[in-house]
C-alpha cells in the first residue's frame, strides 16, 4: 500500500479482499469469510420466523391482556381464579401459543442484536445454541408450572 | 462535541452503542432505536414475569398476598409505561414487516408517524383503564 | 446580496495520517459568504483558499455527477457542490462540516470510499443500464411510438452518503451497507451477462439485506434517487419469494426474476 489511503483491512478482514478482480467464492460474501454453513438461507427463514411469531404475540399477547386484567374486577386474577382460568382449555392452549411464540421471538430478537456485535462466527454460534438453550429451558418451566397449577391447583 | 469519525479497531463496548447516535431528521432511527430499548425492556420484564410467576407455587397464601403491591399506583404506573413499550415494539414490528412486504416504501415518514401516533393513543387508553378502574 | 461573514466549523484531524489513531478536533473559520449564490461546496473552498490551505477535502465535478465531494453539514449527509448556502445556514449559527461516517478517514474532511468500491467491485456492478420505461416517461412518448430501448449511466454515483447514513453501518463494519445492497437489486433486475443467483447468494446472508432495519436514512439522503431502502426491500422479496431465493436448480436465465419488481 502506498500514498495516503490507508488499506480497508477493518472491513474486509485481509488486505488482499480489497481489490477488483478478486472473485468471491459462491456463498461467500465478498468478505471472502463464511458467517455459517448456509447462512445465506437461514437469515432469510430466521426473519420469517421473527416476523410470523411477532404477529402471533400480537394476537396470543392481546388475549392474555385482556383475559388477565379487563375481563376481571380489580385487574388482578388471585390463586384461585388463575387456576379456574387456565383450567377452561381455550384458555389453556391461548397461555401455551403465547408462551412459545414469546420465547421464540425473545430469542430471535436477542440473537438478532448480537449479529450486529459479535464478528466471529463460532461466537455467535455459540451465543446462539446458549440463547435456543436458555429459551428451551425457560419454555419447559413454564409448562411445568401451568401443568402443577392445572392439575395440583 | 466528538464525531463518529472512523478509527481502527473501534472495540466492541464503544461499538456496539452506536445504534443510540441520533439523527433526529429521520424519523425511522427512533423507531429503530425505541425498537430497540423497548425490546431490551420488555426482555428484562419477561425474565421478572417468569420469577414472580413461579410464587404460585407457593399456594394462595404466597400468592394473593402479592396482589396488593401489584395494584399499588407506583406499579400501575409501571404497567402503562410497559404497555407502552409494548405497543409501540408490535407496531414498528408491522411496519418493518409492511416495508418489507413492500407496502408503504414510498411513504415510510407516513408509516413512522402513523405508528408513534397510534402507540402514545393506545398507551393513553390503556394507561386510563389501569389506573382509573 | 451582500456578502455575510458565516463561520465554519470543520472537522480536522491531528497527527499522521500513518498513525494508528485519528483524534480530531473543530477549527472554527471565517468566511465571507453570500448564501443566495455560494454553494457549501464554494464556502469550504473559500476556507481552503483564504484562511487554511492545508485543510484535506474532496472535489471533483462540482455538478454532483461525480459523488466525490460528500460531507455532513449539521450532522446531515449532502453534496456540498449542489447544496445552496440559504438552504442549510440561517444565517447566523455556525455551519459545522464533518466527514461521512462508517468509512475509513484519510484526512480531514477526506475518506476512503475503497471498502465499499471494493465490495461493488466484487458484485461485478456494470455502471450502464438500459432503461425503456424512464425514456418513455421522460420524453413524453406514447406507447405506439417505438423509441427502441436506451442506454444510460446507473443513478448511484457512489457518494456513500447513504454508508454514512445507515444507523447499522455504524453499530456493523461487516454489514454490506446500502449502496452495496441497491447495487445487488440492481444487477438482478438487469443481469446483463451477470448470474443473478451468485448475487443473491452474495447478499443474502446475516450480514446483507437482513441487517436492515428499515430506518430509511439512505433513501432519504441519496441525491440521485436510488432508493437503497426501497432495493433492500425487494432484494428481500426476491430471496423469500423468487426462484433464485431458493437457489433451485435451473440455468441461470435473467428473464423471470420473482416477484416484488
């Protein structure tokens, strides 16, 4: 390199990727590195998923408000009118549409951040499997607790 | 006053905070940036939701006891501000998911104001429920 | 109109230019100007000419064909060379001009357009397009007219204001920035010799076109009307909902190109 321009390396990772005539490999980006196996398809479905479960919590997110706290005197449900309400089926599988479609879009929302952070691609598989992880984990509590309460009461 | 000029290897802590720079003559960075922290809030609230949650475990006894902090004004409040963050986080999520679609890509200073608008109307009623009835 | 006294804060930037940081500062300068007829562009040469010859910025065409002269005038990405002096100062506050963001600085009011040149060199972007329908519009001609396709220069003149616009851009040095992304649609709407499936490869990954998140600063900075949002958008549609977005298998014909056009 030579005058006053100084070479991209920040950019593109190596200084050589900062001229015409190099070529990307197919599926690369012209970087020259590879995100993930194939993650020219993924990104694309990942969106999808984050915009179909956003459009669920809209409708699933309503339901919950509304049966919570309008359709009850005092806007809070006690012990014993949580466990009448979660015991009612419709009610059952509304409380389980909202809880995955949050966790999913919790996750999603979460990782989508780090993208924009973290510049290695192990890390970010890593973050990513600790976050479907923590999510899964977070999503088998919360069922446990309504099947005590159902059942238990 | 510092520029956002560029410098070598600017690390991540510094990095990862320039999202917050604002450009107040384009409205569609405050929906990003408010996306943004709504959805940070909204994440640290559900991690609160599941803790206080698992108190009914505890039977009525540890339960309904909860219930009058819970209806006391400083939380009410609380609730209007997460309805809030609530509301405004799906709207912009539709509008991105319009934008996208390609609906509204010639009038995208339309879509932002019809969002915020609709947000701080919505929050206004639902702050009038909670904290009035 | 009488000439007023405006003054100029610009971005400097100290040390060398070979050094590993760039800590700047702003000079506050003096000029005379007549905002009805001085360019920004005109003021900063002023500046250069009359008070600090070793003040660094770029100029070229000074008719914004170019794309050199980019700069942020109160924090707004413009070309100086085009912008009228009464349309961006009141009169009276101070006019501050800095360089564009999320590009490497050389000096000054000087960067280097190079990475993002580079990855459009990479996309193997013609800069000629052909354009039937902007003929017909702009000359008036009904449709039993024959005018015969015409050939023109893209409308990205690669000024970059839309980079330094881009609220990711910021936050990502890895995101491929919206004047790469428009370029993409561009060359899959009109492949030429081109395969528009390798570009969509190129462009839909983690880092492309899903790392926007519809701020729409680059459409709304853009002098030339290239709409980089807009392009963004439907390189979306075309990777969810076009053949090529689900790399099918097939020969790479540019005639049937998914939907969202």
């Amino acid at each position: 390199m030579s005058g006053p321009t100084r070479p991209a390396r920040r950019f593109l990772g190596r200084p050589d990727d900062a001229y015409p005539g190099f070529v990307p490999r197919a599926g690369d980006g012209p970087e020259g590195a590879r995100a993930l196996p194939g993650a020219a398809n993924w990104a694309g479905r990942l969106w999808m998923v984050q915009a179909i479960s956003g459009a669920l919590l809209i409708v699933f997110l309503g339901l919950h408000l509304v049966a919570q706290h309008l359709l009850v005197p005092g806007g809070l449900r006690d012990y014993a009118a949580v466990v009448s309400y979660l015991r009612q089926p419709p009610a059952l599988l509304a409380e389980l549409g909202l809880l995955g479609s949050v966790i999913v879009h919790v996750v999603l929302g979460i990782r989508a951040g780090v993208v924009e952070m973290v510049k290695s691609p192990v890390w970010l598989q890593r973050i990513t499997i600790g976050l479907w992880i923590a999510g899964g984990l977070f999503f088998v509590y919360a069922t446990w607790l309504t099947a005590v309460l159902v059942v238990a009461g | 006053m510092t520029t956002n000029v560029e410098r070598p290897e600017v690390p991540l802590f510094r990095r990862h905070l320039y999202w917050l720079q604002p450009r107040w003559r384009d409205p569609g960075w405050l929906a990003f940036a408010l996306n943004r922290l709504s959805g940070y809030i909204l994440v640290l609230y559900l991690l609160a939701h599941f803790v206080i949650l698992s108190r009914l475990t505890a039977g009525p006894a540890g339960w309904d006891s909860l219930l009058e902090i819970f209806g006391s004004q400083p939380f009410l409040v609380g609730d209007t501000l997460l309805i809030a963050a609530v509301v405004f986080h799906g709207l912009n999520g539709l509008r991105v998911t319009a934008l996208t679609f390609g609906f509204g890509s010639r009038h995208p200073s339309l879509l932002f104001g019809v969002v915020f608008a609709v947000s701080v109307v919505i929050t206004l009623l639902a702050g009038w429920a909670i904290l009035f009835e | 109109m009488a000439d007023t006294e405006l003054v100029l804060r610009l971005w400097r930037t100290d040390g060398s230019v070979e050094g590993p940081a760039m800590p700047g500062h702003f000079d506050e300068v003096r000029v005379a100007a007549d905002p009805s007829r001085d360019t920004v562009l005109d003021v900063i040469e002023r500046a250069w000419a009359e008070v600090d010859r070793t003040l660094v910025f770029r100029h070229a065409c000074h008719h914004a064909s170019c794309g050199t002269c980019a700069v942020r005038v109160d924090g707004r990405e413009r070309l100086p060379c085009i912008t009228q002096l009464g349309d961006v100062w009141n009169g009276r506050s101070p006019l501050t001009i800095e360089p564009l963001r999320n590009t490497p600085l050389i000096r000054d009011l000087a960067s280097d357009p190079s990475p993002t040149i580079a990855r459009l060199a990479a996309l193997r972007l013609p800069y000629v397009r052909t354009v039937e329908a902007d003929v017909r519009a702009a000359s008036g001609v009904t449709d039993d007219e024959d005018v015969g396709a015409a050939e023109r220069f893209e409308d990205c003149i690669e000024c970059l204001a839309c980079v330094s616009a881009c609220s990711v851009a910021s936050g990502d040095p890895e995101y491929l920035g919206p004047a790469v992304l428009a370029a993409a649609d561009r060359i899959v709407e009109e492949p030429r010799h081109e395969d528009a499936r390798r570009i969509l490869d190129l462009v839909g990954g983690e880092h492309g076109v899903w790392q926007c998140r519809s701020v729409w600063a680059c459409s709304a900075v853009c002098p030339s009307g290239v709409d980089p949002a807009g392009r963004i958008m439907k390189l979306r549609r075309r990777l969810l909902f076009g053949e090529e977005g689900d790399f099918a298998a097939h020969p790479s014909s540019s005639a049937h190109l998914g939907v969202g056009a």
